[in-house]
C-alpha cells in the first residue's frame, strides 16, 4: 500500500533506502581507503548533503525528492566515519610502535652481558 502523497518511486527509494544508502558508504568508502578522495572532500560533501537535506529535502512535497536528499545525506554520515576509523587506527599503531620501541631500548640498556 503507497501512503499518502508518496509516488510509486518514493514508495521504492523509501523501501530499500538502507540498503543504498549503505552500497553508496563501502563504495564512497573504499574509494578514501584507496585515497581517491580525499578526507576534505568526504567532510565537503557530508555538510553540503546536510544542508541539502535540513533546508529542502525534509520539507520538500516531493516524495522522491525528500528520500535521495535522505539518503545522500545518510550515506555521507557513514563516509564520514571512514577518515576518522582510520585516523583512530593509525594513531593506535604509531602507539603501540611507540611502546615496543620503548620497551626495547629498556631491555637493551638494561641487560647485562
């Protein structure tokens, strides 16, 4: 059953949103890992989707309309996440890279021969 003022294409986005709005985050996603896009432009793209959605996309009588604003801004949440895992991940290993060599150069100097 459509609901009130929703078009059969609306009907269909609303329906599988999710899904899309996941399938574009790992795709969008992989291509910051392969450094085809830059942090930058994911945080670029994440405020202008935001925007987009917030002043027109929420309010918007166009049922089609107010879900790819929806799902655009959705998927670019999850890119979002992408740099700053990765940014976690990096600065946990220079961590840890840190402590080992600590911990190496106190074994060195502190052993007797």
């Amino acid at each position: 059953m459509i609901e009130h003022g929703s078009t059969p294409s609306g009907h269909w986005l609303r329906g599988r949103r999710t899904r899309i709005t996941l399938w574009i985050a790992a795709l969008e996603g992989l291509l910051v890992l392969l450094h085809v896009i830059q942090w930058w432009e994911v945080l670029v793209l994440a405020v202008i989707a935001g925007a987009l959605w917030w002043f027109a996309g929420r309010s918007s009588k166009s049922h089609v309309f107010r879900q790819a604003t929806w799902i655009f801004f959705a998927s670019q949440l999850f890119v979002l996440c992408v740099p700053v895992a990765l940014a976690l991940v990096k600065a946990l290993a220079i961590g840890i890279v840190a402590i080992l060599a600590i911990v190496g150069l106190v074994l060195l100097f502190t052993r007797h021969s």
